[in-house]
C-alpha cells in the first residue's frame, strides 16, 4: 500500500495582496523535511513575501499554508513560533543586551515575556549559542560584536526557539564575504548535523548553489523553476529569470556562473586563464 508524500510546509494557491498590489498570484510550493532551499529572482519578486507568508506573518488573500499537514492560520502565533523561527533581513538590536539575554528572547514562544526561564529553557539557550560558536562571546555587548558575530547571535536566538523550521531573508546582507561563508556554513552544518529544514533568500546565486540542496527561480510573483543547483544554474534559464546574459564555468562543482560583460571576449579571457 503506497502512502502519500506530505512537504512538511507547503504553500497552496497562495494570492498575497499588498498595498493594492498583487505580490504572490496563485503560487503553489512545498518544502521537504531535513532540505535546504534557496528562493532566488530579482528584487521585487515575491521572495521575502513568500518567506513572511510561510512564517505566518502575513494573512494570504486567497489559498493557504500548511505546516505538518496544519493550516498555520489556525495556529496560535506562539504555538507557530514553536515550530519555525524567521530571521528577518535587518533587526534593532536592543541597547546594552548582551549576546545570552538577546539568545534568551527565543524563549518567548514557550515562557512568554514574563515568565523566568527553567532549566529547559537555559538548557536551549546554551545549545544554541554553542551550535552558533559563541560561547566566548556570550556575556559581550551585541553592539561591541562584528557584523557576522551579530548575525551569528540573531542566528542563535532563532535557534533557541527550538523549532524544526527556520527561515532567513537576505541573512549574508551588509558582511564581507568571510562573514557571509562563515554564516551559510554554519547554517548548512545545522542542517546537515541537526536535520534542520532551511528556506533562505540569497541574492548571490553561485552561494545558493554551494549551500543548498534546491534552488527556486521567482519571477513577477510566480515560481519559474525549482531544481538542484546543476539543473537551475543554467545560463538560458537565468537569462530568462533576471535578464542577464551568463555563461556557466565548465566542470565547476558546485556549478559557477558568471555574467557575460562584453560577450564572447570576457569568456575567452576567462578560460585561458583557467
């Protein structure tokens, strides 16, 4: 007897209106368990509104999304932050908190914002700030940290909600690229460690195909291609996508493209200097 497939979050006919505007028309995706998924497009594509609308941060006009087979709109907002945490693209950081009590704010969801934290609690919070490396820096003012040591921690705070979701829009924006390694590599590895199931928005598509399982093409608010990054990074697939003209590195692993400036004379110079 065969048994049918469930994603463990999954967008059905998803229509999201906002501002008067339509941003998501009709879009339909699912998500497997323990994966790791790069939504990719250009700017103004739908990207972010697909992710907040999976995080159940926006009420769709039509369809719905399910989360284990539950529509997360009949969720109660801290049962649903049980479940998936989101790292939004930019976040205030509090004056004087220090990198364990900003941590601890992941708790929320399970004690609320009055309650004093139990062994459980503190238990969740010193994984997470050992599974994001910052055992050194957790009694350090986050103003005091880099940029790629403060996303590490808003990274931790996601993590200490202990949810089997996390979802992160634009996480390497404003690092060099050290720190933006540095983070795609410790996501990956908590994916791969832990079965972390992850859906990011990443701009840099050659770091979508080094650091995630699948890759999703967006485009006008619909879902153009999904596929491993050697099916979608493909150069008339991109063009299509973002109106660039591409070229793939031959025999890249993972797959690398780059844009073609001047046509033919950037590959040539390329390759011979290959």
């Amino acid at each position: 007897m065969s048994t049918h497939h469930f994603p463990l979050l999954e967008a059905d006919a998803l229509r999201v209106v906002l501002g008067g505007s339509t941003i998501l028309d009709s879009l339909s995706v699912g998500f497997d368990a323990g994966r790791v998924y790069a939504l990719c497009g250009p700017n103004g594509c739908g990207k972010s509104t697909l992710l907040r609308s999976l995080a159940g941060l926006i009420s769709p006009a039509a369809g719905s999304v399910t989360l284990a087979g539950r529509p997360l709109a009949t969720m109660a907002p801290r049962e649903r932050a049980k479940r998936l945490a989101m790292l939004a693209q930019s976040h205030t950081t509090p004056p004087g908190l220090t990198v364990a009590e900003l941590v601890a704010c992941g708790r929320f969801a399970h004690t609320g914002f009055s309650h004093h934290l139990d062994r459980k609690d503190q238990l969740a919070i010193d994984r997470a700030i050992a599974l994001t490396r910052l055992e050194t820096l957790a009694e350090r003012d986050i103003g005091t940290l880099s940029g790629g040591q403060r996303q590490r921690a808003w990274l931790a705070m996601a993590l200490a909600q202990g949810g089997e979701v996390l979802l992160l829009d634009e996480p390497t924006t404003y690092l060099d690229v050290h720190h933006q390694i540095d983070v795609l590599a410790t996501v990956r590895r908590l994916n791969e460690e832990h079965g972390l199931t992850v859906i990011w928005v990443l701009h840099d598509l050659n770091q979508a195909a080094a650091f995630s399982d699948e890759l999703l093409l967006m485009k006008a608010g619909s879902l153009r291609a999904r596929g491993t990054p050697h099916e979608i990074m493909a150069p008339a697939l991109l063009k299509d996508v973002f109106d660039v003209e591409m070229w793939r590195l031959p025999d890249s692993q993972p797959p690398v493209c780059l844009p073609r400036y001047h046509g033919q004379l950037q590959e040539a110079a390329w390759l011979q200097s290959a």
